[in-house]
C-alpha cells in the first residue's frame, strides 16, 4: 500500500487530532470532538 502522508501533514493530523479530543474532555464537551480520532489514526498510521 502507498504511503499518502508527508512529513509535515502527518503532525499536522495528529496535533489536530489531538485538540479535537482534548475538547472532548475539557473544552465544551460535545461528542464533534471525537471526529479528532479519525486525523489522529490517519496520522499514526500513515494513511
């Protein structure tokens, strides 16, 4: 499988990823901060 993440726009999924889920708990609490997960796995994974 071909790799579709650079270098850059891999932390920057991941970094968003993270905020979104930090939201979840201490933001204003609404279930949209868990879409983070999804940039958050693109990114680890390098997909």
């Amino acid at each position: 499988m071909t790799l579709n993440v650079g270098g850059v726009d891999r932390i920057a999924r991941i970094i968003v990823g993270i905020v979104l889920l930090v939201l979840v708990v201490v933001g204003p609490k609404t279930w949209w901060g868990l879409v983070g997960i999804i940039p958050l796995l693109t990114g680890l994974v390098r997909y």
